[in-house]
C-alpha cells in the first residue's frame, strides 16, 4: 500500500502497519463515544472522583451510584463516603445505618488507616447492642467481596521512604477484570435492617 508523505513522495507501509493504525482509531472513538451517564461502565477510579467531587458539593444524592461503584471496586476513600451518606441519611438518601455500617465497617477492615477505623467505631457505639450481631454479619459479607484485595483495590499499610508512620496505600490495578456481583451484599441483609 501507498501513502504520499509531506514532501510528495510515496513511501511503503505495511498492510499491519495500516491495520494497527485503524484499529487504534476504531478503539479511540469507542472510548470517547462511551456514554459518561451509564455509571455502571464507569472505571472504579473515574466514579470515585466523580463521586467524591459530588459529596464535597453536598449532592448526596447524584454522589451515590458513583460511590456505590466505587466502593464495590474497593476504594475505601468511597466506602467511608458512601456508608456516611446512609448511616446519616444525608440529603435526601433514605438513612440506613446497617447498609451504612456494612460500608464504614468495610474500610475500616484491614488493613486500614486510624481514621476509618474511628469512624467506623464511632458509628457503631451509636447502635444498641441488639443489633450489632447483624452489623457484624453485613460487614464480614461487604468484606468478603469488596475488600481490600477482592476488587481491584489492594490496600497495605507502608510507611513512607524516611518516616517511622505507616499511612493506608491502596493501589488500584486497572488491569483487574472485575465484573459486579450477580446479587449485592446489601441484599442479604436488606431484611435485619434497623433505625436508629
């Protein structure tokens, strides 16, 4: 195959060459025609910015599925955000504290920063001793499936290069092939649900 370059002149490109160069084109209009609306097909990075963007602005309520997705790929930053929103029912989200502590409790399960771990405390100190056996079923659930290392964010304890303090890392590995669960965790415990 021929192409003319800028000076004129034809020069050879290979039929792969070619091939690559309209499969590329092919992959990047695909991505730029993604419709950015359907969270769902969102990366958990990209929903965890949008949805912590719409949290700081206090939009609780178009904060959520971004969060959800988020916290479902194993952001801790979003699963503290996110279990806030319902175990305070901010906005207008309906307040759910056991959903909201199945999230607190899961970024506050190890490994975790001090912070997460208060606050996921605090929040428990709030429930009557009744209720903490379903707190502890919905968390060791949320845990088991969207914990650190079980999505595609792996959280570990390190200390930075000069410094003696360990601070929460989490590394996100955007190769993970993660796929959303059939059914959520939520699901399971929907019916030990209880108000505060």
């Amino acid at each position: 195959m021929k192409a003319i370059d800028s000076d004129g002149k034809s020069t050879r490109w290979s039929v792969a060459r070619v091939a690559a160069v309209i499969v590329a084109s092919f992959c990047l209009m695909s991505v730029y025609a993604q419709d950015e609306s359907d969270v769902s097909s969102m990366a958990g990075h990209k929903a965890n910015e949008e949805g912590t963007k719409l949290y700081k602005a206090k939009e609780y309520e178009a904060a959520v599925p971004y969060l959800q997705l988020a916290a479902e790929w194993g952001f801790k930053d979003a699963q503290v955000r996110l279990g806030q929103i319902y175990f305070k029912g901010l906005g207008s989200v309906e307040k759910n504290p056991l959903r909201g502590l199945a999230w607190l409790g899961t970024a506050a399960s190890k490994p975790s920063s001090a912070n997460y771990t208060g606050i996921y405390e605090r929040a428990l100190a709030q429930v009557p001793e009744e209720n903490h056996a379903a707190v502890e079923r919905a968390v060791a659930s949320f845990s088991q499936r969207y914990g650190s290392g079980e999505a595609a964010v792996t959280c570990r304890m390190k200390a930075p290069l000069g410094s003696n303090m360990a601070q929460l890392s989490c590394d996100y590995d955007s190769k993970f092939a993660y796929s959303k669960p059939t059914q959520s965790a939520w699901e399971e415990h929907a019916s030990s649900a209880f108000t505060l």
